[in-house]
C-alpha cells in the first residue's frame, strides 16, 4: 500500500470524494481500518473515554497520546495519522504547544496534529504549519470545553454562534489548517461552512454535507453501551465479545478446552 499523505487527501479532496475518517486507539484498530480502506486515523484524545475510563477527555496526558499514537502508527505504516493534542498540551503557550507537537511528530510518527479551537490558535496554527506540522482543526462542540460550556451541546443553533463557526472556519484555513473538524454544529451550518471552505470539513454529527466524517471506532463497532445520536452501530461487537468470552469461561469451567489440539 501507497503511503497516505496530505497530498492523497487533497487530491480525494479535489475530486469530490467524500473522506472517511475514523478514530483508532491500539495496532489492531489501525490494522482493521486500514485494510477496510479508511482514508485516516485519528488518535482522538476521546481514549479517556473508550478506553481509559475516564468521564471525559480532559484527565488525557501527553504520555497517554504519545504510547496509543505509537501504537496505531505500528499497526498501519502506510496510515494518515493524526495525533490529538489533549487538554492543556497547547492551551498554555505557543512555545509548550510547539514542544509538545514537535514530540508528538518526532517520537510517534504521526502525519499531522490535531487542536481544539479556532480564531484564537490561528497564530499558533500559522507556527505549526510553517514549522512543518500539518494541523487539523476541531470546531463547534469542543469536548476540552465542557467544564466551561456546561455539557455536550450543539453549536451553532443562533446566528451569531453560527457566525463564530464560519468565522473560526476560515481563520484556520487561512492558517494553514488543511481540514477542519466540524463537530456538532447544524447540518445546514456544516452545509454553509463546507462551501465556504476550500480545505475539507471532516463532520461529526454535522450532517450529510461535510467533505467527509469522522467517528469514534468504538460506537461503529457497538463496544459500549450507548451509542450517540450522530453515531451508528455497524456491528454489535460488545454482545458478540461478551458472548465469546462466556464460551470461553464455559469451556475452562467444564473442562472441554483445552483439548489435545491445543496442547503439547
Ligand atoms: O477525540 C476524538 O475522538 C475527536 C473526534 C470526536 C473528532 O476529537
């Protein structure tokens, strides 16, 4: 398989291809979404949720991002990978956000970083991107936020926020962003925002118009218990795993496995 870059992106991009993108979190998930032909990974620092047990996103470290990004690079070297910045790695300085994005890029080998935010971390995009670090942007519901927004709401529902979002929109396209994730915003504002743009929209419950979406694996794959409105389940894997592992702790207890096949 061809290395997947930014260029491969940008041309899918200009040919009116819709892109798919997918969070991946160990070797085994970027395996399984590279061979299922998903056009990029992300690392999202959604991993304090699915698989760290965290309530939300924003316990993640550095040290945590940098062991799964790792990961998923092993698991598909011909990946996109975007590595998520988490919570307070960027906030503070452009010099920490520079250090912590160089690392990031260095020791994972990830393809690009992502970061929550718009207008505001344009100058840090500009650095970024002029020091050689493609960025993705993440706009609309931004779960970093939650402590200050109060909750998972959609934004984007009254003109003047919806405003904010082209706004924030087109001040990291000018950046250098080279796409932006629109997370929970309207359709018909994903719509507006998507024309606007000449960088792709990657949506999250943004509707149907986005240049292409993201998901969490883990909500596709029906590994938790409830699966989120913008999600759909395409496999019920948390039943099936369940009931395989009760196969299992069936066969130990009765003595059937293992057998002789199994044994030497
Ligand atoms: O962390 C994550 O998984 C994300 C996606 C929801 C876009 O940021």
């Amino acid at each position: 398989m061809k290395k997947v870059t930014v260029s491969t992106l940008a041309k899918r991009y200009a040919a009116g291809e819709k892109l798919v993108m997918c969070t991946a979190y160990d070797a085994i998930q970027s395996r399984l979404c590279a061979a299922a032909g998903v056009d990029f990974l992300l690392v999202g620092d959604s991993v304090g949720m699915t698989h760290l047990g965290y309530a939300n996103t924003l316990p993640v470290t550095m040290d945590d991002m940098l062991s799964h990004t790792a990961a998923v690079r092993r698991g598909a070297p011909e990946a996109f990978v975007v590595f998520d910045m988490p919570f307070m790695s960027y906030q503070e300085s452009v010099s920490l956000a520079m250090h912590h994005a160089g690392v990031a890029m260095k020791t994972t080998g990830a393809d690009a970083v992502k970061l929550e935010g718009g207008a505001e971390y344009a100058d840090l995009v500009r650095r970024m991107t002029g020091a050689g670090i493609p960025v993705m942007g993440h706009i609309g519901l931004m779960p970093q936020r939650v402590q200050v927004s109060g909750g998972y709401k959609i934004v984007g529902k009254d003109e003047k926020s919806a405003d904010k979002v082209l706004q924030d929109a087109l001040a990291l396209q000018d950046a250098g962003a080279f796409a932006v994730v629109l997370e929970c915003v309207p359709e018909a504002l994903g719509k507006r925002v998507t024309e606007a743009l000449n960088i792709p929209t990657v949506g999250i419950g943004s509707g149907k118009y986005c240049s292409g979406q993201v998901q969490v694996i883990c909500d596709l794959l029906g590994l938790l218990d409830f699966t989120p409105k913008h999600a759909k389940r395409y496999a019920d894997l948390g039943t099936a795993i369940t009931a395989a592992l009760q196969n299992y702790a069936g066969e130990v207890r009765s003595g059937e496995f293992p057998t002789d096949q199994n044994s030497w």
